[in-house]
C-alpha cells in the first residue's frame, strides 16, 4: 500500500444526501409565483397578471423575468447533474 485512504460515505448518508437534493429540485423546478415575483422584482399579483394574460408587462421587465427563468433553469440543470451522480 502507498498510503492511499478512501473516504467511504455510509450508505444511510447517501440516502439522505439524495432525499434532499431531490427535495431542492422540486423546489426548484416550481417556484411559488411569489417566489418568482421576488426575484424579478414584481408583485406577485402583476405576475399572475401577466401569466393569465391580462397585462403585458413591459420589456424591461420581460427581460428580468427571462433572465430569472433562464437562471432557474441552469439552476435545476446542475441539480440534475448531481442527482445523475448517485447512479455512478
């Protein structure tokens, strides 16, 4: 032996590693509307507004919401990735 040590998670960990990052993509992959309006700056009544189709919103905020929405979902993509990891 070279003196090499391994580092072994039990198993009970890993599980629960799994439940939660599973709990977080959930989470992630549908945002309360209020949670969304937080992050875009709005109101949660203008976004359900604007998610019935009864306002437009302006440019400057269809970028934010674009940007938060696009944020969100590289966000759920690396969660994937590490959830795609317990099966390695």
């Amino acid at each position: 032996m070279t003196g090499v040590t391994y580092s072994v998670t039990p198993l009970h960990e890993t599980w629960r590693s799994m439940r939660r990052l599973i709990a977080l993509a959930l989470y992630t992959a549908s945002p309360t509307i209020e949670d969304l309006a937080r992050r875009v700056g709005l109101t949660s009544a203008a976004l359900r507004q604007y998610r019935l189709g009864r306002r437009t919103p302006s440019a400057e905020v269809a970028v934010r919401l674009a940007r938060a929405l696009r944020d969100q979902a590289r966000r759920l993509v690396a969660i994937a990735r590490r959830l795609e990891g317990f099966h390695t």
